[in-house]
C-alpha cells in the first residue's frame, strides 16, 4: 500500500505557497493502490501542481469515473468536493457541474478503460464543448481493477498477465482528441514528474478542456514483459518534445531544465507557458503538424511526451454559449424568476 | 348527441404541406368564440409526404376528451379518402376536393358529401407551388368558417395577429379564407346543425400544449441548466424553455445568459449534466421519453443512492423499444418508480393537464432538493404536445425556491463537523453542502457503498444503515408529493382511479355511465410514493376500476404492491392503442368489467389475479371504429 | 452446537497476498474428505492491501449456508485483529501469527489463543520476500491440517498435482505445509474439538463456483458469440467460458476457432453485439452485473419487441449503483422481470446453486430460441463466485438445441409469402428466419411499431395485436420455464418462498424452526413468469414468508404483482446487508412475523401492506454479529 | 415523396448483369423520404453498387439506427434482411451479426446524429474491431427525423431554420476514422454519383470496415443560405481528390472518367481499386499524408472527397481472432458440444 500520509499537526518547517498552505493541505486519504502504482505518482503531481499554483483546495472539484485510476481523487485535495461517479460517465457530470458553477477549478481523473470504452462518447464531446477542466487519462493499457484484461489502448501484441496476446489496433487518446478539436492535448509518464507538473499547471490554467494522457504503469497486472505500458518499456521508448514550464504571472518558477529552443505560448489567464523543445522544428500550434510529427515519431516506435498542442484562442464552453460571468449558482431566484405580471403579459399569445 | 356546440371533425392531411398551422388557427379561432374546445394532432413519425390527421372536438358541457365519432371529415389526402369517409358518423358529412370527382366507391348513402373544389380554386388565384400548397389548407379553413359558423371576425384578428409584420401573407391568407367561405355560402346551407355558438370570451383560460407550460414551469422555478437530446414527443419541452430564456433570461446589463442549455451526446450524457449540476447547486432538468429513461438508468441509480437532485420529464409515447413515437401511451410507469437496479425508488409527479405541467414542474424542484434525489414528471405525448383549454397558469410572487438542507458557509463556519449522510433530524433527509462554498464542506460523493459520514464502506451494518434510510427518506415524500384529486358521487360504492391524461375521458365516462345507472367514485393519482389518502381511498371502495393506457395495467401494478389495499379490490381497464383516451375506452372497460363474470374477487387456476382480460377487448366492443 | 465435521473457521488475510490459493486448498481438501463445505470469499474492491476474509463452514448434515459463529478464526492481518478477535464465538479459538506478540487488550477470557510463530519460521525458512509472502499461507494451511485434522495425504496429492510441472514451488509449499503442521502438533492439543472426520470420497459431487458452471453450459449448449464487458462478479463468467474454448472449440482441422468472444466497448455495445448474433441465428450471451443491466435497458426492449433471442447473465452485487461490488445481493428481480420502457416483461431463470446454473443456462438458451426473446440467468455473487459443493454435472448426449421456429431455405422454398409476427400456430410465437437463407425469408427487423406482416405500421389495431400477441407469448412461457421446487413437511400451515442463492439459508432454517415446533412448506421458485404451481402453492398456504436479498422485498413485489393469490398472504423476509444469506437471517425473520402483531393481514394506515419491517430488523436482534 | 418504385413485371429489355437479376431487383419498398432528399439519391447508388457487383440481394444484410438516413434500408433490396435497430447502435448490431455469420454482405447505414453523437463511441469501436462491412454516414449536419438540430458536424457558423447558430466545433467523421486506425476511409457527396457508386463497391470488397462519409444535404432543414451542408454550398466547395474505379476481376468495368495520375490497391478478395487522382502527390495509403493534406485543403474551407484511405493489409477481426472460415451459424451443434464423457473427464479439476 502506497502512502500520501495526511498530518494534522503543521510542520512549521514545510514550505508555505502563496496563500500560506503547505503541500499537506493539498494531499488526501491514505492511498489504496497497490505498492508502486502509477497512478499515485500522478496524484503526487496532481498535489504538486495545485500547491504551486496556489489554487484553494476548496474552490477546486476532483471528478472520476471507475476503476483503480478514478479511486486516486480520494488521495488529494481533502477540502475540495469530489465525485466519483460512474464508469465511463465523468465527463457528463463535470460539464453539468462547471455548467452551473464556471468557478471553481474542475479536475476530472478517468482511465483509459473509462475513457477510451464505455466513456469514448463523452469524453469525444466534452472535448467537442470544450468545458474548461484538467481531464486526465491514467493510461495503463488495461482495466486494472478488474483483474487485467486489455483495454483500447493496449498495444498490439501486448500480453495480459494472464497470458492472452492483443490483436487490435490501440486507440491513442492524444490523435483522437486532435482530430475532433480539441484545445489543450498532452501526454507524459506517471513517472516524470518533472515533466508531469509543469503540464498539469499549464492544463489547470487553459480556458478550455486540457486532456492529458499519461502513460501510467500497473505494477500488478501489466509490469512483465511483453507489455508495452510498462515502466521499462515506457521508459526505453519515450521520446521526449517539449517540457513544459508554466509560468504564472505572480512569480516565475525557474526549474533547472535543460535548455534548448523555446516558446512561449499566452494563457488565456494572462501567464505564459513556454515550451522548451526537444524535437526541431515543433510547433504547438500547428494540429496538423503535431499529427504528422506523432504518426512520424510513432512509426518509429516512440512516444512522444510533452505539451504537443494547444490552441491559443480556445475559448470554453461558457464563452462560446454566451453565459452570463458569474456562476449560476449564484444568481439569486429574483433574477431568474419573471414575475407574476410577465406571466399574465405572455400568456396573451395563449390565447 | 350532436348539434350545436357539440361536435367533432377530422380533418386528413400530408404531413408537411402546412396544415398544421391552418389547423391551429382553426382550434385557436374556436377557442376564442369561448366554447371549450380541444385539438388532437395525429401525425406520422415522418417529415414529408405521409398522412396526418388533426382532430377537434367541441364539447359545451366541457367534454374534451378525444372522441372517434366524426361529424365532419375534412378529407384532403386522396390517399386516405376510403379511410376517411369509412369513419364519418352515419349522418354526418365528408368536406373534400371537388377539383377532381370522388371515386364512386367511396359513395355512403347515410353521410352528406361536400364538395368544394378547393385546389381549381387556389390554382386559379394564387401562383407558385409553394402559396398554392399552403392556400389550400386556409381554404378549407374558409369552409369551416361558413359551415360551422366560426365568427370570421375572430379569424381575422388571429391572421392579423399571425402576419402583423408579413402583410402580402396577411392578404394572401385573408383571400384563401375568404375564397372557401364565399364558396361554402354559395353552394351550401350554412351553418350546418352541428356548429358552433359563440358563449363569449373566456379570459381566464388558456389554449396551451403540456410541454410548453412545464417550460414555463421550469422558467418560473428558477431552473438554469438544461441537459438534452432530441427526442419526440420531449423536444418541445426544451424548445419551450430555450425560447423562454431567450425572452426573459438575459443578463439585462451584459445582455449574456442566464441559464445554460446543453444539447448533449446523448441521454446519458444529459442525465449525467442534470447530475453533476444539481451536484453543484443548480436546478437542473432534462426532458426525454421513454428510451431516453432507459438509457438513464445507470445514472438515476447514481442520483438516487449519492443524493443528487435533478428533474426528469419523461413526456411517455407508444413502447416498446422504439416504438411509436408520435402516438401516446403511459408505458413508463413501472421502470420510473423503480427505474434503475438495485433498491431503488423515485418521486414521481403526474400532471392531469398542461396547467399541472407548469404547477408540477415547480413542485418537482422543489421536491428534489428537498428530498436530494431525482424526481420524475411523467406526462405523454397527449398531455405534451396537445393544445388543451386550461385556466390561465398563476404566479404568486412570494414563492420562493424550497433548496432543501443546504449548509451555506455561514452554518458551515459554526458547526464541528459537517457528515454527508447522516440523519441528523430524523426524518431520513441528510443535510448537504455545495462545492466550492467552504473547506468544511467538502466530502466525498459516490455511487460505491457508502457510511452516514459520506466514507466508502464494505461493511454491512453501515451499508444497511444508509440505506434503510433512504428508504426511509423516499417514503417521507408520500406526505409531500401532490395530493390525488378525488370526486365522489352520492352513493358510490365504486369508483375509478386514473392518472395523467387520462382524466378528461374519465370524467365524461363517470357521467355517461352514471346515466346509465352506474354511479362511481374517482380519484386521479397525482404523485408517487401514493400519498395515505390513497390506499384511504381505494379501501373505501369495494372495487377499484383502475384505468391505465398500457398494455399491462401498470398503475394497477403499482398499487398493488405500494397502496394498503387488498388486491381483489383492483380491477384493471386498459388501453393501448396509441390514440389519446376516450370516454368510450373507459365506459366498455368498466361495463366489461361489471357484467363479467365476477372472477375478479375469486381466483382461477390461470390469468393474473384481479386483472381480467376483458379491458384488452374494448376495442373490438366498439365496433369497428379505429381506436 | 459445533463439533467433529460440524464448524465453522473464518481466515483474516490482506488482499493480494496470494491467501485465495492457499484458502482454496484448504476448502479442496476438506471437500475431498466427502464432508459437505462450503467456501464464503469476503473480499474487497480492491487490487492490494486491504482486509479480506474466507469463511469455511463443515457440516455434516448438508447444512452449508453461511453461518457468523466461528469456532476458529485465522488472523493473519494484524489490521484486523481486534475485530477478528471479537468475532469468535465464546469457547471458540483464535490462530494468530506470534512472531510478534498480540496487543493485551485483544485478550479474551472465553476463547482459545493459538499462537504460531508464522511470519518468523517462514523468515528462517524462505527466502525472497514474494517467497516469504506466499509461504506464511500455506504455514497455517499446515498448521490447520494438524489442527482440525485434514488428512495429510489429501493435502500432499492436492499439491501434487498443483505443481505437477513446478517441482520446485511444490517442495517449498510442502516445506510450508510440515512448518505449521509440526509446530502445532508439538505446541498444542490436536486436534481441537472441532475438527475433521473423513466420511469417504463423494465422486458423485464436485466443488464448482456457479459462473464456471454456467460457462460450461453455455459451451454444452453450443453459444458461438459472447459479447461482454468485464464486471465483477461475472467476469468469471466469461472468462471460463474462453478458457473452455480454448480447450474445446478448435477446429481440429484448421485450428481456428469455433467460437468468438468479443470485450465489447461496453454493456450497450455487448447487448448489441448479443442481438446481433442472435438475429443471425448464433447463440449468443453477455454476462453483465447490475449496473450493466442498467444499460443494456433500451437494447433489451428492443430484443423483445422485435423477438430476437439471446441469453443475459446477471450476477447480481450489492446495488443501487456501483453499490458493493464485491457483496452480494438480489436487487435486480424486479428490474430484470420488466427491463425497458414501455410494456415488457421477460423470461428470468433463477439458479439455486451451480449445478443449476449449468442446467439453466442451456435451457436459458432453447427458451430463447423457442420464445425468441431475452433470457435472464440471474444469478449473484454467492452462487456465481463461491465455490458450492454440488453433485457432478450430467450431459445426456441425445439433447439437441431446440432452435425454435425457424424457417430454412427448403421451408421457404415451399410457402407462398412468409411473413415475420403472423400468429400462425396460435400459441403466440411466430416464424422467423435467419440472414442469407434465402430470398423468400427476407423481412425488416425494426423496435418501431409493425403489423403482424412485418411491416411498419402506426395504425392502432395493427400495432396492438402485435403486442398483444407478445404479452400471450410471455405468458405461455410460464408454462416452459423450470417448475418451483417444492418441499413439504407434514402438517405446514404456512410456507417459506425463496429463490437462488437462498435456499441452502432456507433448508437449514426450515429444520431450525421445525426444531422450534414451527413447521413450514417451502417452495423456492426457479422461473418467471411464474408458472401455475407457483400461485397454487401460495394459495395453499395461509401465510407464505417470502424470503428475499434486497430491501424493498422484490420478490415478494413480483409475486404481490403476477400471482394469483391474495396479497394477504404475502409477508416478507428481508436481508440485504451483502453477506451470502444465513439460516438466522431467515430464522430470526420468520419468528418476528410469528410473534408479531398479526397486523400483515390488515391494513394499518401506514405502511405497505403485507410487508411489515420487522424483517429489517433481522440483524438487530441477532445481537453484535455482523451480518 | 420520391420513390424507388418497384416493379413486379421484369421488363426483358432491362440490363441485367451477371446474376441475370435487373436493377429493379435491388429496389426496395417505396421511399418515404422528403423529396430531393439527398439520403434518396445515395439509395440509388447503393442499389447501383450491388448491381454492379452482381451481389445476390438476399446475401446481403442491411442495417441501420434510427433518423431519416437510418430509414433508407427499407428503400432498396427488398430480398435482404434489414434491421433498422435502435439510434447510435447499428455498429453493435452489425459486430454481432458478423460475428456470427461472417459470409453475408453487411451494409450499415447510419446518419451524422446517430454515429457522431449517440453512437460515437459504438463506432469508434466498430472501426477498432475492423468488422467487415460498408459503414455509411448520410451527414446532413443535423438530426432530421427530430426537426433539425445541430449534429456534431454541423459546421461553425450554420445556422439552422429556426435562426440558431451553432457555436461548436464540428467533428469530422473522416479524420476522426483516420485517428482511431480506420483501415478504409472516404467521403462523398449524395449528388455524384458518378463518383460514390465506385466508391461504394470499393467498399463493398473491402475486408475490414469501409467508412463513407457521404454529405446528403437535408432539403427541408437545411437547405437554405447559411447551412454549409446545403446543396448549393457542398457543391462549390467539393474539392475532388481521386475518382475510385473499381476493378472487379470477372471483368473491368470502364467508366469515361476524365484521367489523370492513377494508383493501383489490390483488394483483399484479390481485385484491384483504382485512384484517379486530382491532386497532385495523393497517395491513399499513407495516412499521415492524409490527414494533413485533408486539413490543409480544409484549412482552405474545401471538402475534398474521394477514397482518401485504405490500409492495404486491413484483417478484418475474424482474421484477427482467428475465427474458422466458415460462418459460426453453420458449424453444426456435434462440433460445439464436446459430449458427455468430456464433461465427466473435465470435472476432475473440480474433485
Ligand atoms: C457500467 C460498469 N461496467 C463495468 C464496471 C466494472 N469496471 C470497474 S473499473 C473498470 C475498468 C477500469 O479501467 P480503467 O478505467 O482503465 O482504470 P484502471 O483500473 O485501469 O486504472 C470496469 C470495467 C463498472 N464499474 N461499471
Ligand atoms: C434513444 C433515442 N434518443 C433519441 C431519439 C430520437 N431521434 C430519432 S432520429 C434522431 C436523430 C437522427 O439524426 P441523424 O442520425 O443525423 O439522421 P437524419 O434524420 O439527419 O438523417 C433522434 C435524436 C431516438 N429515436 N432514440
Ligand atoms: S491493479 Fe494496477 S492500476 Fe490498480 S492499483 Fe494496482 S498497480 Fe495500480
Ligand atoms: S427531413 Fe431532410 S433528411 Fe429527412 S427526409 Fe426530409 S430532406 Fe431527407
Ligand atoms: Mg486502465
Ligand atoms: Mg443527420
């Protein structure tokens, strides 16, 4: 059992950020994954970035479906509200709840079971409204809690553990969000942190649906050869583009990242992400370059990681509908209600 | 029992040839000369090129259900003439398009023809295809005008009304009415004996479908979000909204909206935005129809065990699967109570009218944020997208939203700890919080088992804790859910119960079969969980002719296992064939049921113990009229 | 009570520590001692790290059914141990690993403590930590054998055979096995009282878990299509079913497969693919849980309105929702006897132990093709993931699959028209034919409404008698689906009803009340709709407890509904708190409504009449245990 | 009302072809469709193609969901099965149905409403498992049947004949396909059927799952200024990449397209698809180089039609799972049921 110990006495030592919180105000209940997992490096990430990014932990909403990787909301944010729905069905209930409250900070945590399955549909059309959220995919290639079996994106040739052999063509999560529109498209490795973070931020910070899949391993039912979501098999492979460097207008963070061609792509906030290229020539900007340089790199047998798209006049789903600025949560009834007199006024034309 | 003021016309069309707004204008004239009046529109689940049929009846005593004994056919589709003029009373009249001669086998010797050559006369006075499809339907209303003695000056306020800002339409329009008018005059002895009889105006009513009073419920209940996907005959429920929004719902200085409406992917998908909104605190609602309740399912569970509020009309058409989807039914009503696996039961309302449309919708708000769970509005097609005559809708501006246990940040602040799930008053309704409001508020929705502190668990006994309250909880709503609307008779020891649109032909079937002797009682169920005065009432009646528009005598279902009442005091009258109810539906079940052969209270070694089978025959004991 | 081959032992463990294989050889053994056993696993929803339990219950009468007074407890998780220890009955035993010694306040006085070094002898003994991890279970295995004395031979030929081909791994678990055996026959009294005594093989029964014999059914009925999305618990399902056929359904010549599986994208997709394959001619099933029933709603509406057949697997969990997907429950019977809107009503097997579950699931197949429509198997987590001990499965090879009324190429050769839902035998079902067969059998499948020729129609007589010829098919299956089981003592009055999983609960409560001097008939119900004994049998019997798992009384809801008897006579026994179901739950049940206030035959003002909630109570009144 | 009128009296005089059947003998029940729908004219190219390929009507199965678009398989080939099931869920019908009798001829006929929004994620799915069948799209940019809402792929900027204006992002079927690994790919336009007939039969002997996104402008909904799935637009903006002319190997059928550069893909059954291309450099088989020359054309507001992807190696998932040749129906019961001394033998593992 993996740990995100809870203190409740403050350590007056940790680091403060900017609203006077440590990084234990942001972390959850202890983990139930199993030792090792994937999934709770990505919750370290996930915790790492809302901390630096100073967000309140309870204007924030964690939404998931079902499986090992939808249980993790439980393992961060223990003052923020979360949902943990049904299979498939996040990214219905997390449209619902920013329709209603555009506010707060919506981090919807799927699999790839939950969201390349049952779930392709709605993820297809959040990603299609564009509702302004961090959606994450912890892709394991497989339905981890219920006992291994393949799921869409299990490569070609993958084995269970259970010794059967995948025959069909894996469905990337990253193309296909390209290629119906999306705004915000990532990918990296549960195991990076490094990289994770500074994507999660600039996700957190995108007027639109930021989706990010991330390769994650299932130490139980996928980390044996042969399986091509495994830590070593992802780590040999990956091919890393871009870092992403999220810097928030309040203070620059300075990492010690390689240096390397850069670009700064403008936040609809206002900040400023720079990628920090790896690959020639890469474009963020360009949905039809990105999908050529990932089929490229792809034939190749690499994966390419980093912040590959981002559409830098996305405009989410409230924009583009025209509602009004406040959460309509908080239009009192007065506003909403016509009154007795309209209802006699408009029931001329019943008669 | 026809004459003046009392009557009924069919009038057969093509669908999407315009008909349907010469047809309005009609209803609508007839209804403002004050003489209670309703309209049935009978269409294909088709756009272009297939029969229609709308049907009006006029009923001075107020009787308006639908009734199969025509008057007057309005026969413009040549490809339904046998039809039409095989289903006009003996004695009453066939209107049709003399342009061309009626097959001579179409001949009846005991109904009047009427020929107008409606068609030789738009072509004669109007050019373009187009004005001479849409002429021909205003024609005939011209006809209708003379031969029934519609007050023209009615009409021609309602055209001006209509073509305020299109006058070459207006003029056009005026000339086809008056085209058939002159014509009718001419040719035939107007008024014919059954027409109409002005009784002056009635402001204090409306004509008025169910779907557009229950968006106007939803406008008025203060709803924001609107999740759905199209689907007959729930779509103009929405369209309703959407356009009542866009009259009275914009920010007055930013002019953006205040209210969200989301086409959604699918059913699912629109149940799971009403969830995640109602989660957030919105009054959230999506309309459907029953395939859209089926794919609901899943997410309803969610709602009912994680507590969510949210709001579902389900405006019910002709099951199974696909079904009809353009003819009426109440065939939902056993998957909506229990809809979804597991224990599960829902709060649902059932409007009587389109003026209960706009009431229940209210109430259905207010009952799912008070109760924290899904409520259904369970209308159907008839209800929904009929216009009815009702009185004009109310508005007290005192009311305001019933949010439920809602802790805002303030009682948040003052308490110690705040628990999702537990019972803290007793009554089995837990107190909730909104996210974003206050760190003390947050907790952990789910659908997975759950304890009263809102933790996951496996364990038994807080598993069962949970939801032993909720049944508890869902239970409590009996007191709350609208009342049945009972009417009794001097002497009656038996009564009927319905539900839905089912009550204007119950009504006209308590007089007639109290003309005949049979004097019964009445109740219209309007909520589940049943309120007490329910199973008071059916209790107090030794039979209980329990009338439902399905196949399996669902409300019968329903009220044998949830009302205290023995079985054998239900008896079942059914009809399912699609068409809104009528009185004569009722009035042979019931005759059936009483000259049968009294097995009802006894049990025979097959068949389902109180529902004999006879109601399945009302049909065929009508005599060939289409029913 | 407890004695020589007459105890229970529950075994704490963590989850994923390899404890199952280590509990299963235990339950083997015992099983091959010819005592009857039965194997409960309590396990999470979970992959690694959290609590799990198996629970053995030895009874040499037959008596199998889950009992909570343990007479041995294995305490291997030390995260548990206070509620481990609190769970031994007065006199009984505890087994805990004393490498580290147990927390004082876990002291009891009335119970025995066994402690064996585990954890430490396995530590000097193996090494590698996944070694050493495994071997701990197989050390109480052996100190198990010497405890309650399993025959060693047993134990050496079962491991034997486990690692026929792993000569190492099966001297290390021998190793494991003398480990505990040694140092509990050097340290202690064995065997305890409660312990073994071999009664001879049984090679008449096998030790199976009933989704594995439902797998083999479907395999020996010839299914060639399963369509499925994984579930728990009927992902078993499936997966035997796919291991059978890579045993059995090769082509021996080509080597391909006779068979095709496919993990569908969902349940939707899954219902779809089963319809599909149906309508084609194949026999095909999913195996779903509740939630996937839930979704499969609209699917199942139109399989049976447009007739097609296909066998669906529920193994009922924990509801409503994702619910407890790891306990079971019978929450769906009343969802599944009517899935979909509009009216509709299904056949339902319901398997009482995995025998049945065999059987059932090749007449759940020609029932489909006989009748064609959907066939439910309802099963749940008790009989579909338990291991059940059950007499050896038979196959008589002159059975051949009733295909039911299908129409091949000569047939259609030699008719004048063929048309799809003409009644033409007069018992309901119609012809139909499959793809490809030949041009005189074409017709058009739709959910929308048809005509008994196939064709559309939204005309109301020809849409109701299609519908009314269905509900007539459905009915005459009661006569087609298994008879109840019925058990008479002589002299019952009154009567227990039960379905599934139930019944060994049942059996032994029958004999426990007997014992009382309260004597009772039992029927415990294998079909809907239900067939004619069934309301034969309730009408026979003044007072009938209907026993369910679930809350809201489903059974007794559907047997209040669809029998012919009166509601009067109807109580309810409920349990539902996950757990397979045990003789107390019944027994403590059964005399609540005994001693109650007789008020189930009348009618108070509240509450649902014939169900009073004592039966809620049950796990209240048993004091402490959880249930 | 168009019709598709069927004849019972055989006019010697018809063509017929080389089943000695006539073009009337693919006809179905009278059309009850708008007239000048475009869902009309592609009936007729589907009875075209079948006639072509001397496929016996009663060899074929006919499937669809439900719309105005799902309603043609009554429209043509009276002598085949049909099966309009219910909306979004034809692809599961069509896998299950293959799935037990691979032999047949499956044609599935769906609209813009019921694949790419209902059935979205059935399609998805559908594509992956490569089931062997004609997939065709009848996109209108709306759902009809329910009076004219905006579908996924309604453009941006359409606007509807109630006067709303859609605001989202349109999905578009073709690149969507492209993204999840479609193994054939193409789009058409209902009114050229000189152009969709070839296509169509290329689809026909395609062994995997042909997608056809075919634009059939709606008269009654969306005929109007405005809409960009109109007629009048979709004609001025057609952008014509290849012409598919397809080579059965009985005989060529030789059609007076105009010529240009061609490329020769041998089907799986053994005959041979023509391109005739119109751009420059187009190459079916890469599809990388298809998609970026599809949102480069889009870039420049063209719709570019033709057969613009086919995988020359597609094993459609019979091939895959290894299914035995002939149709699952017709293995009789003795080879499925392995007998009673079997099951006494397997029982063992349960002592
Ligand atoms: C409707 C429904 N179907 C099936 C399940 C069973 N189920 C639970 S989790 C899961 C798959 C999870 O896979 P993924 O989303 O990839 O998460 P992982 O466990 O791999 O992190 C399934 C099929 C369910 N809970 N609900
Ligand atoms: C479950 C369900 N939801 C909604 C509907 C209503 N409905 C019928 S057709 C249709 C849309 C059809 O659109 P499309 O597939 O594009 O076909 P078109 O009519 O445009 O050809 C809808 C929403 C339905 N039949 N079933
Ligand atoms: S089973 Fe795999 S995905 Fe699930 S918790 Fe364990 S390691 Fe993580
Ligand atoms: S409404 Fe549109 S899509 Fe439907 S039949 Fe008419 S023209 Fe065709
Ligand atoms: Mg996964
Ligand atoms: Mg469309």
């Amino acid at each position: 059992m993996t740990h995100t110990p809870k203190a409740k006495v403050r350590h007056p030592g940790l680091k403060k950020n900017a609203l006077g919180l440590t990084r234990r105000d942001y972390e959850g209940s202890m983990s139930t994954l199993c030792a090792g997992c994937g999934h709770d490096s990505i919750t370290a990430a996930v915790i790492e970035a809302f901390f630096e990014l100073d967000m309140p932990p309870h204007r924030a909403a964690k939404l998931s479906g079902i499986g090992c990787s939808s249980k993790t909301p439980t393992y961060f944010m223990n003052e923020s509200h979360g949902f943990n729905s049904v299979h498939g069905r996040m990214p219905a209930i997390a449209s619902g709840a920013n329709a209603a409250n555009r506010d707060l900070i919506y981090i919807g945590i799927s699999g790839d079971g939950d969201s390349l399955s049952i779930g392709i549909g709605q993820m297809c059309h959040a990603i299609r409204r564009n509702v302004n959220m961090l959606y994450l995919i912890e892709n394991n290639g497989m339905y981890a809690l219920t006992k291994g079996q393949f799921s869409a994106s299990a490569d070609v040739g993958s084995r269970s553990k259970w010794g059967k052999s995948n025959v069909q063509t894996p469905i990337d999560p990253v193309l296909l969000a390209l290629s119906i529109g999306a705004t915000f498209v990532a990918r990296s490795f549960s195991g990076d942190r490094k990289q994770l973070v500074p994507i999660l931020k600039a996700g957190l910070r995108h007027p639109g649906l930021a989706m990010v899949d991330i390769i994650s391993p299932c130490v139980t039912f996928n980390d044996h050869e042969g399986s091509t979501k495994s830590y070593a098999y992802t780590r040999e492979n990956k091919f890393e583009v871009v870092h992403t460097d999220f810097v928030p207008l309040t203070h620059t963070i300075t990492a010690d990242y390689e240096s390397g061609g850069t670009r700064d792509v403008t936040m609809h906030d206002g900040s400023v992400v720079r990628f920090r290229k790896i690959a020639e020539d890469f474009d963020p900007t360009d949905r039809k370059r990105v999908e050529a340089y990932l089929r490229e790199r792809g034939d190749q047998g690499e994966i390419v990681t980093g912040l590959l798209f981002i559409e830098e006049d996305s405009q989410d789903f409230h924009t583009q509908q025209g509602t009004v600025d406040e959460p309509l949560t908080q239009v009192p009834f007065e506003r909403l209600n016509p009154g007795a007199t309209a209802l006699q006024e408009l029931q001329k034309k019943f008669r | 029992m026809s004459g003046v003021n009392e009557f009924a016309i069919k009038i057969g069309t093509v669908n999407g040839t315009g008909s349907a707004s010469a047809n309005g204008l009609l209803m609508q004239a007839i209804f403002r000369m004050g003489i209670p009046v309703s309209g049935k529109n009978v269409f294909p689940s088709n756009i272009q090129g297939l029969p229609t049929w709308y049907e009006i009846r006029v009923n001075g005593a107020g009787h308006t259900a639908r009734t199969p004994e025509y008057d007057l056919l309005v026969a413009m589709n040549s490809a339904t003439y046998d039809r039409d003029v095989a289903e006009v009373r003996s004695g009453g009249y066939l209107l049709y398009d003399s342009t061309w001669p009626l097959d001579a086998a179409l001949q009846r010797e005991d109904i009047s023809f009427i020929g107008i050559p409606i068609a030789g006369m738009g072509n004669e006075h109007f050019s373009g295809s187009r004005t001479r499809i849409l002429m021909k339907n205003i024609v005939y209303v011209g006809a209708l005008v003379a031969l029934l003695e519609i007050d023209p000056e009615i009409v021609k306020e309602l055209l001006e009304q209509s073509f305020a800002r299109k006058p070459k339409l207006m003029d056009a329009n005026y000339q086809a009415i008056k085209l058939g008018y002159d014509y009718a005059r001419e040719h035939f002895e107007t008024p014919l004996p059954v027409h109409l009889e002005k009784t002056g105006p009635r402001n204090d009513s409306i004509l008025i479908d169910g779907n557009t009073a229950a968006a106007l419920g939803c406008l008025y209940a203060g709803a924001t979000v609107a999740a759905w996907y199209p689907i007959t005959p729930s779509t103009s429920l929405v369209d309703g909204f959407s356009g009542f929004c866009e009259q009275y719902r914009h920010d007055p200085e930013s002019g953006k909206n205040l209210f969200c409406i989301i086409q959604a992917e699918d059913e699912l998908a629109a149940a799971g935005i009403v969830i995640g909104a109602g989660w957030s605190g919105a009054r959230a609602f999506t309309a459907t129809s029953g395939p859209g309740i089926s794919l609901m399912s899943e997410f309803i569970g969610l709602a009912y065990y994680a507590e969510i509020p949210g709001v579902i009309f389900d405006v019910q058409r002709a099951g199974p699967s696909t079904g009809m989807p353009t003819r009426t039914q109440q065939g939902d009503l056993l998957m909506v109570a229990y809809a979804s696996h597991g224990d599960t039961k829902h709060i649902v309302l059932f409007p009587g009218d389109p003026g209960e449309c706009f009431t229940m919708s209210v109430s259905a708000f207010d009952l799912a944020e008070r109760f924290q769970t899904p409520v259904f509005v369970v209308s159907d097609l008839d209800v929904g997208m009929n216009d009815w005559v009702v009185p004009r809708l109310e508005w007290d501006d005192s009311y305001r939203p019933d949010r439920g246990k809602v802790l805002g940040a303030e009682d948040l602040e003052n308490i110690d700890q705040f628990y999702r799930y537990l019972d803290v008053d007793g009554d089995g309704i837990p107190y909730r919080t909104l996210p974003g409001v206050h760190p003390k508020g947050a907790y952990f929705t789910r659908g997975s088992g759950h304890n009263q502190f809102g933790r996951y668990t496996e364990d038994s006994e807080e598993y069962t804790q949970v939801v032993d309250r909720l049944r508890r909880k869902i239970d409590g709503a009996a007191s709350h859910v609208p009342e049945p609307e009972i009417v009794r008779r001097p002497g009656a020891q038996m009564a009927i119960v319905a539900l839905g649109s089912s009550h204007p032909a119950v009504i006209e079937a308590l007089d007639i079969l109290e003309r005949d002797g049979v004097v019964l009682d009445y109740m219209r169920i309007r909520g589940f969980p049943f309120a007490d005065t329910v199973g008071e009432f059916l209790r107090e009646h030794e039979r209980n002719f329990v009338v439902d528009q399905n196949r399996d005598g669902q409300l019968h279902s329903l009220l044998t296992i949830e009302a205290t009442v023995p079985k054998e005091r239900l008896a079942s009258v059914r009809y399912y064939g699609g068409m809104p109810l009528s009185a004569h539906h009722v009035v042979s079940g019931v005759n059936e049921l009483l000259q049968g052969t009294g097995t009802v209270a006894e049990y025979g070694e097959e068949g389902r113990a109180g529902i004999p089978d006879a109601a399945d025959g009302v049909k065929s004991r009508i005599g060939g009229v289409e029913v």
